[in-house]
C-alpha cells in the first residue's frame, strides 16, 4: 500500500513541472536574420525583426513591412547586444534566426568574435545559413522581398533553390563554417549577397508596388577565407569550378559551344543531372599533384550543333564537347583559388588523409606549397537523353516534314 501511495505522489510531482522554460509570444521579439559590420572602429550589429501583427494582417491598412530594422553598435559583440536590448520593448530572440550576413569591412578585419558570440549564446542555431555582403550587412537586411514578407527567409530559400537548381554556390552555415576554419586548411567559401539593379533601394513597402522593382538582392561571387578574415573574391562562373572540385554539384546547366576547341558562342546547353568527383594526391619529387575524376550523367537541353543524334557515334562528339566545357569551369575555378593562395577545396585535408606524415611535415608552410600544386583532370559525360529528336531544330528546317 506504501508502496502504491510513493507512485501516485511521485506522478502528481511530474503533473506539477510544467513547461518551465516556455517562452511568451508576446514577451520576445523573433529575430528572423542578423547582420554584423564594422566601422568607426566599432561592431554594428543590425537585427530584423518579425512584426507578426503585420504578418497576420492585423496592422490595419494592409501597407505595413513585416519586419523592422535597427542597429547598434560597440566595442565587442555582447556589448552590441547589450545596446540593441536597451531599444527593444521586448527580449530579442535568435532561436528562429534564419541567416546572417557578414559585411565586407568585417569580413576583412575578421569574424571570430562573432563566431565565438554564437557559440557561447543558448538561443543560437549552428544552422543557420552565413553570407558576405559586397556592401554592408544592413544594406541587404533593409531590402524587402517582393514574393516573400520576411527578406531573412526569402534569402534562406534563395540559397537553398540556388544550391538544387544551378549549383554555383554551396549553402554554407554556422556549423558548417566553424568546421572548415578549425579544419587542416583553416579555410572556407562563403557565397556572397550583392544589390543589382539600379541604386535606389526597396526598404520601403511602397517599391513592392510596381510590377518590377528598382533594385534587389541576389546571390554574387564567392568569398574565400582563411583564419576568420576575408582574403578575396572570386566570380560566379569561378565559383562554379569550386563546386565541381569540391564534389558539391547537384544540378546544374552547362552551356558549350559546336567547335572543336570549344570556343565561339556557346548556343547548345545540357542539364547535369548526376555528378561525383574524386580526389587523389600523388606526390611526385618536391612537388604535390591532386588527380581529379569527374563523372557527370545528364540529358542535353538544345543544340545547334546539327547532326544526327540517333547515332551514338555524333551522341559521344556532343558528350566530348561538354567534358570539355565542364574542364575549362575547373580550370578557371583552380586558377582563381590558387592565385588567392586559399585551399577551400579541401586539398590538404585529402594530403592528410592519404599522407599523414608528409602532411605533418609541411602542415606550418601549406599555404605557401598550396599554390605549387598542380591538377590533372579527368571528366567523363554521359547523356542519358537527347529528346525526342535526333536532329536539332535548323537540321530538321533543312528537309521538311517530321
């Protein structure tokens, strides 16, 4: 009976716990992206805000931003908190934080201490996604968003429909960062955010009432960095040879031209559907040399190449026309990486693995031997798929009648 008594009390103890770090709705404000730059000699932290009476449509008029903007600044990232807290009628909240954007001046002079910030911050997600601004941070989380009510989100998924459709740029988060800069090369990418367009901004609602806007963010260049600042910026058709040695293509067109040296206008294209790279460092004397073997499956979107593409024969002369276009991405990538003295590509990592020793012995002086290195490159296309047609649209002109 004692016996049944202790478990009846000690599961009206469990009843009685409750949720005992719920959270309000209406005692935070949910910060949906976070922008860090430096000037004056000083971080600026900038926050966007969800307004969720706007959201709801509750703001009355229906002409209300979703979000709210503001700034502060200080001597370290706490202080900067700190300062922003004393202008918020409500405990800032980053546990539904979506991205944050780094400005090119903090870039440069470096962003461990905002990495140490989110390490040491309980509400911080590692995976939230990480950009570079070519201007300032603020700049890109003032700008609306004319599909989306929250610009923080619609960045996110920017990202994230970039990396499944095209391939030029890799998602990057917190985590993702963190581990590549205390990895053996102390190096990574990050894809930067730039306004295109003309000069006037759209961080007013009125600007989202026009069928087009006058400027909008959008995804460009790629940033490399070693240690925690920023080193240089290469374009997006470079960034593109990146993924492909980093073995991060998921989808992606290439555009090829009909000539055997594979230049003049590029009027054909073919849709990469499947791709793997492999990576082999070989030491040869002093010098190191990285094999690169990359296998690509897809189907070919157009051609003005002519021919007759029931014939296996032409099929293999348009495969051997985008392997060749797919060589020259990667080199110009390795060329811009290499000229920047930046190992984003993992190369080291791939020495350590394979030469463990070696790698110990030239760990200290790797971004001076990175450079040295040379590639030797291997690309095998397959088309799986020509479309329905043999014959490109001017060859079949040529004889009237299907």
């Amino acid at each position: 009976m004692k016996v049944i008594r202790l478990l009846l009390l000690c599961s009206l103890l469990l009843l009685q716990t409750g949720c005992w770090n719920r959270v309000e709705l209406n005692d935070i404000a949910i910060i949906s992206a976070t922008g860090v730059d430096w000037e004056n000699g000083k971080w600026v932290l900038t926050n966007q805000i969800v307004i969720p009476k706007a959201i709801s449509g509750q703001a009355g008029g229906g002409r209300t931003a979703a979000v709210n903007v503001f700034s502060s600044t200080g001597d370290n990232f706490r202080i900067a908190i700190s300062k922003a807290s004393q202008e918020s009628s409500r405990r800032l909240y980053f546990s539904h934080n979506q991205i944050v954007v780094i400005g090119q001046e903090a870039a440069r002079k470096g962003f461990g201490p905002l990495l140490e910030a989110y390490l040491r911050n309980h509400d911080s997600r590692e995976t939230v996604d990480v950009f570079l601004s070519k201007s300032t941070a603020r700049l890109m989380l003032e700008q609306l968003m004319p599909l989306e009510q929250i610009p923080g989100a619609a960045i996110q998924r920017m990202i994230v429909n970039e990396e499944k459709n095209s391939s030029s740029y890799r998602q990057m988060t917190i985590h993702q960062v963190l581990m590549d800069l205390l990895g053996h090369t102390k190096a990574t990418s990050i894809p930067g955010l730039a306004l295109a367009g003309s000069e006037e901004s759209t961080d007013k609602v009125e600007a989202l009432s026009h069928t087009s806007t006058p400027s909008k963010v959008r995804l460009s260049e790629l940033g490399l960095i070693y240690g925690d600042k920023l080193v240089g910026w290469i374009s997006d058709e470079q960034s593109k040879g990146v993924m492909w040695l980093t073995n991060n293509v998921d989808k992606a067109t290439v555009s090829f031209a009909c000539s055997a040296e594979g230049k003049g206008r590029e009027g054909s294209s073919a849709r990469i559907l499947h791709s793997s790279t492999k990576l082999k460092p070989q030491q040869r004397g002093d010098k190191w040399v990285m094999k690169v073997d990359i296998a690509a499956e897809g189907s070919l979107l157009e051609s003005d190449c002519g021919g007759n593409l029931m014939k296996p024969e032409e099929v293999r002369e348009v495969e051997q026309l985008v392997e060749k276009r797919i060589a020259s991405i990667i080199a110009d990538g390795w060329e811009a990486v290499r000229k920047n003295k930046t190992d984003v590509l993992g190369f080291g990592t791939q020495i350590y693995k394979q030469y463990p020793k070696a790698w110990k012995a030239m760990e200290s002086r790797w971004k001076e031997e990175f450079p040295l290195m040379e590639i030797e490159l291997t690309v095998n296309m397959k088309l799986s798929s020509t479309g329905m047609s043999g014959k490109s649209f001017k060859e079949a002109q040529k004889k009237p009648g299907l």
